[in-house]
C-alpha cells in the first residue's frame, strides 16, 4: 500500500521519481490505482510536493528544482501551502453532519466540459505519463474510478449538490457541478486506461455508496471500505483469473 493522502495523478509520478526505484527488490506485477477525486482540484501552476519532479525540467528551472527537492524549509512551506489548500476546498479529514448541509438541485455552471477543457486536457496527460511510468516499471495497471457522494445524492433520478463547494478558476463550484465534472473526470481515465490496455474498474458507475459509507465528503468509514475491498475482489478475480 503506497497510499499517501491527499495524492493526485501528480504525487502518483513523483513516486515513480523518487521513491519506488530506490527500494530494494521492488519487483510489481500490477499497480492499482484509484485516481479522480484529488485530481479534481489540482492546479498544475501551484507548488506542490513533487511537482518539481514532474514540471521543472527546463533547463532555466534546474535550480529551483533542486532546493524544492532538497530545502527542508520550502518542504515546510509546501506543506503548509497544502494543508491550508485542503482546508479551503474542503479536502481534509472531516466529521460532517450531512442532515446539516444545504442541498440544492441546480449546477452553478454550465456547459462543463468546454469551460474544464484545460483541466480535463491536463488531467489526460497526466495519466498517460502515469500509465508510462508503471509500463517503464515493467508493471501493468489497474484504474479504479473514485466515487466520493458526500457533495452529492441522487433521490429519484434527480442529482442534488451540496450549495457551495469552493471557487476555482474564477469559477464557484457546487456539488452538482462536482458531480458532472466527475463524471467527465472518469470518463477521461477509463478512455485513458482503455487505449493503454489496462484492466479498467469503472467503479463510480457500477458500486452504489451513500452517505451510510462515508464520514466526510470523500473518506470512507469501515462499511463503506468493505464493499469497495469485495467488490474489487471480485471484479479482479473475474479479470486476473477467468
């Protein structure tokens, strides 16, 4: 289990950088990863840990590359930065009292797939430079899709969002749109996966969690964690062993 918190398509490359080759006899068959929900929010311009092993390859850049890597004060500073971030879009550890929420049915934006172009368009490239990484580790993957329903419940075919997520891009976001823009955000990684021959698990579309299998917006609690471990059982004992 190489799980970090908080870890995006981005942290997922800079363990390929930087931590996977130097332990002794590492030797994977598959990696299995569950991506989407962290991507959501990650902004390629913005400082983060590992970023510099994955951006900062201009030549002009070699030296800030290294104090990112090596300065334990900017280390610092980059946690510091993420924590507030989490704290901002509301990606922390959290209780959350659902019965409390505001919930409403209408998106805050529209036409989401052309004003997340950019975001999508990055998202892609990251996940095939992923998907390089674990080939050139002479590994397979396995891509699950991330389902995290705490922004969102869907009652009679109708999709509710919590009122107010956060402001990205200039842009304010509600569960609603979050729900959309997820959709879109695993469609891209199942078409990813797909054209890389890996084993693919849409499980955003097949496993139905609700607000009894989480204690936040995107962590689950014990329950929800054993559907997701029999579920993926097995949808990989139907792939891996027919």
């Amino acid at each position: 289990n190489a799980g970090i918190n908080g870890q995006s398509t981005m942290g997922h490359i800079a363990a390929f950088k930087s931590w996977f080759p130097h332990v002794p006899d590492l030797n994977v068959d598959y990696f299995l990863i569950l991506v989407g929900v962290n991507d959501f929010f990650v902004d390629e311009q913005v400082p983060a840990y590992g970023y510099d092993n994955i951006l900062l390859s201009q030549p002009e850049k070699k030296i800030k590359s290294y104090f990112l890597r090596n300065s334990a004060l900017l280390f610092l500073v980059q946690r510091l930065e993420g924590l507030f971030s989490a704290k901002k879009r509301s990606a922390r550890h959290l209780k959350v009292n659902f019965k409390e929420i505001n919930w409403t049915s209408e998106p805050l934006l529209n036409n989401h797939a052309h004003k997340l172009k950019k975001r999508l368009d990055q998202y892609e490239a990251r996940l095939e430079k992923l998907i390089e990484e674990i080939h050139s580790f002479s590994s397979n993957i396995i891509l699950v899709t991330h389902s995290a329903t705490g922004w969102w419940y869907m009652d009679d075919n109708i999709i509710y969002g919590k009122d107010y997520i956060t402001e990205m891009d200039g842009q304010k976001f509600n569960g609603v749109d979050y729900y959309i823009f997820s959709r879109l955000l695993n469609a891209k990684s199942i078409q990813v996966c797909e054209k890389s021959n890996g084993i693919c698990i849409d499980m955003d579309k097949e496993l139905t969690l609700d607000k009894n299998d989480i204690y936040d917006w995107m962590h689950y609690n014990p329950k929800g964690a054993t559907k997701i471990a029999v579920y993926l059982f097995k949808k990989l004992q139907n792939q891996l062993y027919p």
